[in-house]
C-alpha cells in the first residue's frame, strides 16, 4: 500500500533447544529462508539479532507471554517488513519458505496462539521486536482487527477489511520460483 510497509512478526516454540538434532531441519533452512525472503519482490528488510551476524536487531529482542514456562529462554521468531499482504504472502506460501512450513510440525510444538501477526507501519517506520510480541498478544486476545491481523482476515492501512488477491500472489510467487530455483535446489536435498 502506498506510503506504508506491511509489518510481520512470527513466534514459535521449538520441541528442543536450537542445537538439539531434532531441530536441525530448521537450522538447515533458517539462512535459506533469510536468503530467498532477501531475493523476494517486495521484500523491505528484517531485523537481525543481537549477537548474530547479519542485519542489525530492531530494537532489544522481546517475547510474547507465551514463552513463559515454556522452559526457554529463547524462541524462534522473525520480524520484517514488506510493501503488500500479496508480496509477503507469495514468500510465505511458496518456495523455500512453503518446505519449511511443510517441515514444521517436526521441530515446532504445536501452538495455542496464533503463529504470525500482521500490522501496517508508515514507510519509514520501523517496528521493534516489543511491537510484534504486543501485537500477536493482542491479536490472540481479541481477534483480527486493523491492528493486528492475519491472512485470512486483512486489513488495508486504514482500517478498511480486504480481500487479498490471489491471482496476484501467483504471478509474485512464479516470479520468486525463478530467483529462487538454486535454494529449492538444496533445500530438496535436505532432512525435515
């Protein structure tokens, strides 16, 4: 949309610690995905994390109420920043992206909160780990609303619901497969 960026923030809980064998499916494909997100149309940036090469953390990295007596420290989660609902759907339901959530199920528990939260920022703006935890809480509290929503019930930046095309997430996706082709190349030759 026009003069604003599509914020997302995912939160999981993994059936191990990081390093434990039974999430190495994720470890495998995390750069992988960092990679072909960088590679995909309309793909604004993401926050880094503290500690870790890469992009630079959005702020002090925070979790939502659901980690606790999770018996973690640390969770796998993601922030970033996108211009349409279409763009960040194509990389989220296609591609390298598309096996990873195949895979989940192997290394993620299952969940009693939503898995991603959807909000519009200004261009220009950058949202901070802190806004992505309050975000998916309130939207777990209360629901899909223009403040935080999910695919299946978007909103426009001003607060108008919509109907995301799908047509046009297709022709994004197809564009994607192409630049793309060399991750899904190895991400085929790995163990979920």
């Amino acid at each position: 949309m026009r003069g604003h960026h599509l914020a997302v923030y995912n939160f999981g809980l993994h059936v191990d610690d990081y390093e434990s064998p039974l999430v190495l499916g994720f470890r495998l494909r995390e750069p992988l995905n960092f990679e072909a997100a960088k590679r995909a149309q309309g793909y604004v940036g993401r926050s880094g994390y503290d500690d870790v090469p890469g992009p630079e953390s959005w702020g002090e990295k925070v979790y939502p109420r659901f980690i606790r007596d999770s018996g973690f420290e640390d969770a796998p989660s993601s922030l970033s920043l996108w211009s349409s609902l279409e763009a960040l759907m194509a990389f989220t339901y296609s591609g390298v992206h598309a096996d990873a959530l195949k895979h989940a199920r192997n290394w993620n528990q299952r969940q009693a909160w939503p898995a991603l939260v959807l909000w519009w920022v200004r261009e220009g703006t950058q949202p901070v780990w802190a806004d992505g935890a309050e975000r998916l809480e309130f939207l777990h509290d209360n629901g899909p609303t223009a403040r935080a929503f999910t695919f299946k019930a978007p909103f426009c930046p001003d607060g108008q619901a919509i109907v995301i095309d799908r047509e046009h997430v297709k022709a994004i996706a197809g564009r994607n497969a192409t630049g793309q082709q060399d991750l899904l190349d190895i991400v085929k030759t790995l163990k979920a």
